[in-house]
C-alpha cells in the first residue's frame, strides 16, 4: 500500500484505541520497517499491528539486543531511523546496550516500550522496570506518555529529535492503559520543542578565519569522521580535499567518508591506524577536524596529539568542541554546509608540496603489513580477498576486537555508508544483527559481516531471522579461539597470563549454522580461500564460514595506552 | 574557581533527574541546586552553585546543560550585578539563660529565631552564603543540632553597568 492509501485506511475507523493512533503515526512517518519483539505491555500495539495487515514491515528477532542492533546497522546504512518496538521491563532492559550505543555513535534509533498501566506503575508490577530513570543518561531524549491526546505529538517529536541535528536515541515509554483506551479524537501532531534548535549553517567570521588558516598553513591535515558520512557530505568532502590538496586522516567511524583509494588519503587515524595517519597529526600545524570527536582511542595521549597544531574543529554538536582538545577555530555547524561554505569560499592554495611528499613517503615506506601464517589463514590477508571477491562494494558489518581493527585496515572503503562497526561503546555482540539490519535496509546490496568467534556467541541466535527472511549476508567468523584483542594484551601488556581469553571449547559453527538452517562451511587454508569465497558471493542466500587463523596473530601497528600517537610499536619498514 | 550558574528549564517531569545524573556521570562537582516555578507558567528555574577547576570545564559544564533539550536558556552570572540569596535554619542548643545572648549575636544578621524548646532555638537567616557561614561558625560554640540550607537562589538586578549579560547559548560560536 502507498502511504495515502494506507492513512486513507486509517480514517475510515471510527472509534479508536491508543495503539491504533500509534500505528497510524508511525505511517505518518513513513516508517517502512519496525524491529520489534511482542509482550505482555505491548499486545495492544501488536494488535493493532495485526488487525491493519501489518502496514509497515515488522521483523521479528530472537532477542531485544539483536534487534536494537539489526536497527543500529539499518541506520547506519540507509541514514533513516531505526524504529524499534519492546514490551515493558525485561524486554525494554534489554535493549539497554543498542541505546547506549547508539548513543556514543550519534545513530537515530525511535525506540517504542511498553509500559505497565499507569494505575499500577510505581508498584514494582510484573515485567515493571523504571525505564525512564534507566535510559535518561543514554538517551538524547525520553519521554513517557501520560495522555492519549499526546501520542500523536509525542511520535512527531521523537523522530524529529532522532534524526535532526547531532542524531542520537529516542525512547518512548507508552503504559499500556494508553495504548487500550478507546478515542474518538483526532489529534494533532504538531508539536514545539523551543529548547532545541540545532544550528546548520556555520558563522561566515569563523570560516573565514578557517580559510585564512588554511592559506597559511604549511602542513595542513584533515581527519574525517562519522560526521561527514551523516550529513552526506562525502562528496564535498573530496572536493576540498582535492581542491587544497590537503591529506586525509579518517576516524574508525570515519571510514569511506573519504576514498581509501584515493591519493591523499593516509588511512585510518589511532591507536591501530596507519604510521603515515598519526604521523600527519602530529606533525600538523593546521588539523582540521570535520564531525569527529576526538576519543580516546584516537587521540592517544592527549598531551602529544597534534601539539604543533593550530586546530580547527567543525561539528554539530557545540559541546563536542573543546571537550578533550583545545581549539583554536570552532565552528559549530552540519559538515556538509560547512564544507559548502568553504568550498564557496575563494581561497588561495598554500604551497606545502614538501608536506605532502613527506607524507607519500611515509604512507610508501611504512605501509601496514602482515605476514602469512604457516597452515593456518592470515587474517589480514582475508580480509583483502574478501574486498576483492565483493569487489570493494559490500556493506561491511564487525564486531569488536582484533577482527574488526583488521576489517578497518584491509577492506579499503570507497564509498560512505558501507561500514557498520560499534565504535565508542565496543560492544561484542553488534556485528552479526548489525549486518542483519542492514540487509534489511538495502537488500540490493552484498552485506558481509566480519566477526569473532567471541563476539558472534553473544547474538548468534539471529542467525534464525538470516534464515526466516533469506537474507544472502555472508557470515565470516575470524576464528582464533580466542577473545583475541584481550589475549593480545594479556601478551603485550600482563605477562602473557592468558586469563580467562581464551575459547577452547568452541562450538561446532558448521553445525551450529545448519541447524538454524544456514548454510555453514569451515576453511583452515589459504589456498582454500579464493575459491570458496568464489562460491559463497553467487550463492543467493546466508552463509556462515568458520575461518581458522593463528591465535597468535595480533594487530599492528598499535599506540600503547598512555602513549602519544607519535610513539607507535609494530611499524615495519616497506623493504 | 565557585561560579553561579542558572538555567531556565521547561518544567516536566524528569528535568531536575536528567540535569543531576549528567552533573554527576561528567563530574561536575556541585555546591548546590535550587529550583522553583518562574514567573512564566511551565517554565521553572534553575541555580547551580559549581566549583570547577577551570574556564575549559566550565564551559563544558554549561554547553552540556545546553544540550539537554529541556534547557532553554543558560547564563553564568557570577560575575555580574546579581542579588544571591539563600535560607538556613539552624537549630542550637540554649536555655533560658543562654537566650538573649544569642539573640544579641544574631541581631546584626537579620536573623530571626522562629521556634524555642526548653533545650533548643531554632534561627532562621537569609542571605548570600558567606554571611550564612559567618553566622554559623558564630553560633557553633553553642552546639548546632540541626543545619539546613537551602542552596542558593539568584538572578540578575534591574540595572546592569555597562557590559551586557552573556547569555551561553547553544549557537553561542
């Protein structure tokens, strides 16, 4: 159904309850998939579903955590809100991990609970959580409905919020005294929030200040983050890029904002980025950051980041600005309209030809590297045969740890919205429903999902929706038996005292996959790989391949933690 | 370095939790809060007594008050022509002896003594903080039983000399 045939469907009832208005204002939101889960304080709303023939696509998961995060990759991929629907208590404490990181990786989530009625609510009812108290701080905004004649509004306003400005996660708590009481009333949805205004365009004084420091600057850098890639400005992006010749550093987050391929891109910036990345920010003396948010993992110690740089830092959100570096120009604006005002801006080229021979020659000497393994597969080498058999177009989703620095190393990012990772929070567990969710937002496109053999056992039961729905993501499992980023550490940094890291007693991933009616397959060498790989990119369906590399592998380059990015261990000299 | 800040914040429910947990997970150490109706319906106002340790914390502190969508407006108004006022009532031990002795110390401070016992009086006083301190110390030789302040409440005089208020907003860069 169009969506005028569907609220033309809606107007014909007469009488009314509260689900039936929510229904109703999720199609007025052009909402096309709901991630949901059904319960006890939400049975009204899956009523309603049912008896309006389902009016948008509702896919259910095996657990609230898979499908906060199936919205999570959704987002991420298609630039819409996740919706996301959960009954009260244990089902909406369930979702608390996707909120909170979604919250730490700006995604817009709409996330409906269900509530016990408001006669008993404060009573510790059964399935009765304080989900108001408990999403406060993860939340950009929460809201729990008191009145029927909200509701309307209250839907209105939380997908304005989610997606506008700086995006984040909106939950909407609704009793379900609200969703059963019957209404003949029309209400409006209008609805003002006079406390939130976020500002678009940037001040013309500070990007001519900006451009003026960029005229003078001898050895100017970019680094590129999320930012960029939610306000769609990657084109313009490599149009200033290219314009001033200004080498580009991407953020984890950041990846494929800018082109890997291209010439002035220096890779990825951080504690696993590349020598020629960190080098470029610390030698700086103008650092441009645009929508990124200087973390930790990124910044190293903080006291040798970008010391001799006068910094310039665009981003929407004004409190991210000056929070863990001092700036020298901020201006506070959507990336995309600020890049726009400096590319309108006429501007003369600075002359830093021998910055930028500097940096070619360190992108060319200390590239990153791997080594093969004896019998086993390299990890890193995987993952290029994988950007090769998908062509370098595939939607890729990771987990967290080792396979997912190597994902962001060897799988060279063209495009933007390709890359699916949970970067602030690090959540184990992200990468398999993740991918899930974005198949669902763009089945036309390859999705490939590059997990750990750790990470995937925390959310593997949604390979039954990869099942249910047929959809064709390929499933990697980088097997080390181990929680191979924790070893790695434990090598590194506590005397190799393996602590409760490593997974000896695996279980069978092959079967595991068949009996959850996915194809399942197992690949120990590498000259095995091309092969399969091969095979699996024209099968039309899901696929999960059990990969066995080295436990022994580590990721390199890396910054020890507490040191500067300018102090990298693991750098090997192109011979 | 101890600064005033107020906020003007819609008043639902929830506000005054939202402020407090993102004070306390980002550090802020607080003074004191107070908070109370406006002159405008729905709209309720805010004083926060802060120390921070300094200018790049405190205008964190402020940016993120900002962020929160009930927050309308938010001003540091240490250091402008402001009227700061709070209430403590302070319970001292006393007897019938004691009495107008401190009714003698109290009397500079415009204090007032609201409720007497057989073993206590109880004193009310307003005013900006150190007058509050100054009275307390005065009156502990005595035996404090029971302290309650308010926190501080404040907000611009009608007249300002010469420089205008900033106000923090959100599109403040």
């Amino acid at each position: 159904m169009k969506v005028k045939e569907k609220q033309a469907a809606f107007a014909t009832d007469e009488k009314v309850n509260g689900a039936d208005l929510f229904i109703k204002a999720l199609v007025e939101e052009n909402v096309d998939t709901v991630f949901g889960y059904p319960g006890g304080a939400v049975l009204p709303i899956y009523d309603a579903l049912f008896r309006h023939e389902f009016p948008f696509e509702h896919i259910l998961f095996r657990h609230e955590q898979g499908m906060i995060h199936a919205a999570e990759g959704y987002a991420r991929v298609t630039g819409k809100p996740g919706v996301v629907i959960a009954t009260s208590g244990p089902g909406a404490t369930n979702l608390i991990t996707g909120i909170t990181d979604a919250m730490m990786d700006s995604l817009p989530l709409v996330v409906f609970t269900g509530q016990v009625s408001k006669s008993v609510i404060g009573t510790d009812a059964f399935q009765e959580a304080d989900v108001m108290g408990i999403t406060t701080p993860i939340t950009k905004y929460n809201y729990q409905v008191q009145n029927i004649a909200d509701l309307p509004a209250t839907v209105s306003k939380a997908f304005h919020i989610a997606t506008t400005g700086r995006p984040g996660p909106v939950l909407i708590d609704i009793p379900k005294n609200i969703s059963q009481e019957m209404t003949a009333g029309d209400f409006d949805n209008k609805f003002t929030v006079p406390g939130y205004q976020p500002t678009m365009n940037p001040n013309p004084l500070q990007i001519r200040k900006l451009a003026t420091a960029l005229r003078n600057a001898k050895r100017p850098v970019l680094l590129a983050g999320a930012g960029v890639t939610i306000a769609d400005g990657a084109h313009e992006l490599k149009e200033f890029a290219e314009k001033y010749n200004i080498p580009v550093v991407n953020t984890l987050l950041g990846l494929g904002s800018f082109p890997g391929s291209n010439p002035l891109s220096l890779g990825m910036g951080g504690m696993h980025g590349t020598y020629a990345a960190n080098m470029a920010m610390y030698e700086a003396d103008l650092l441009i950051n645009i929508g990124a948010r200087f973390d930790d993992r990124l910044t190293g110690n903080t006291e040798h980041f970008a010391p001799n740089a006068k910094v310039a830092h665009i981003d929407i959100d004004p409190a991210e600005i000056g929070k863990i570096i001092s700036t020298d120009i901020p201006v506070v604006a959507d990336a995309k309209k600020a890049l726009n005002a400096l590319l309108s801006d006429e501007n003369e080229q600075s002359n830093h030809n021998a910055w930028l021979e500097k940096l070619g020659a360190n992108k060319k000497d200390y590239p990153l590297w791997y080594k093969h393994s004896e019998d086993k597969i390299s990890p890193q080498w995987l993952i290029k045969q994988i950007h090769h058999a998908s062509n370098g177009e595939a939607i890729v989703a990771t987990d967290v740890g080792q396979h997912q620095m190597w994902a962001a190393q060897f799988y060279q990012f063209d495009k933007p919205h390709n890359w699916i990772t949970s970067g602030g929070l690090g959540t184990m567990g992200f990468g398999l429903p993740a991918a899930v969710g974005a198949q669902i937002g763009r089945p036309d496109d390859t999705v490939v999902a590059i997990l750990g053999d750790g990470g995937v056992q925390m959310t593997i039961q949604e390979l039954a929706v990869l099942a249910d729905k047929n959809l064709p993501v390929k499933v990697f499992i980088v097997n080390n038996e181990a929680l191979g980023m924790v070893r790695q550490w434990q090598e590194k940094f506590h005397g190799e005292r393996y602590s409760e890291s490593l997974l000896t007693k695996n279980p069978d991933f092959v079967k595991l996959a068949e009996g959850f009616g996915v194809r399942g397959l197992k690949v120990e060498r590498e000259e095995d790989v091309p092969e399969l790989l091969e095979d699996i990119f024209s099968y039309d369906g899901p696929v999960v391949v059990d990969c066995r590399i080295d436990w022994k592998e580590k990721v390199f380059p890396m910054i020890a933690p507490g040191k500067g990015i300018h102090e990298m261990i693991g750098v090997e000299v192109e011979k | 370095m101890r600064r005033i800040i107020t906020a003007v914040v819609q008043n639902q429910s929830g506000v005054l939790n939202r402020i407090t947990g993102m004070l306390n997970k980002r550090q802020f150490n607080i003074e004191s809060i107070s908070v109370g109706t406006s002159e405008t319906e729905g709209i309720s106002k805010m004083t926060f007594v802060v120390d921070v340790s300094d200018q790049q914390k405190l205008e964190q502190l402020t940016k993120q008050l900002n962020k929160q969508i009930e927050v309308l407006k938010v001003s540091d108004i240490t250091d402008k022509a402001i009227v700061a006022r709070e209430l403590a009532l302070i319970k001292v031990g006393s007897n019938a002896q004691l009495r107008a002795e401190i009714q003698g110390i109290i009397t500079p401070f415009r204090a007032s003594i609201i409720d007497v016992s057989k073993e206590s009086l109880a004193i009310q006083v307003t005013g900006k903080p150190d007058k509050i301190d100054a009275l307390i110390s005065l009156l502990k030789p005595y035996g404090i039983k029971e302290l309650t302040r308010t926190g501080v409440t404040a907000f611009l005089r009608g007249q300002q000399p010469e420089q205008q208020v900033t106000e923090i907003h959100s599109f403040s860069i």
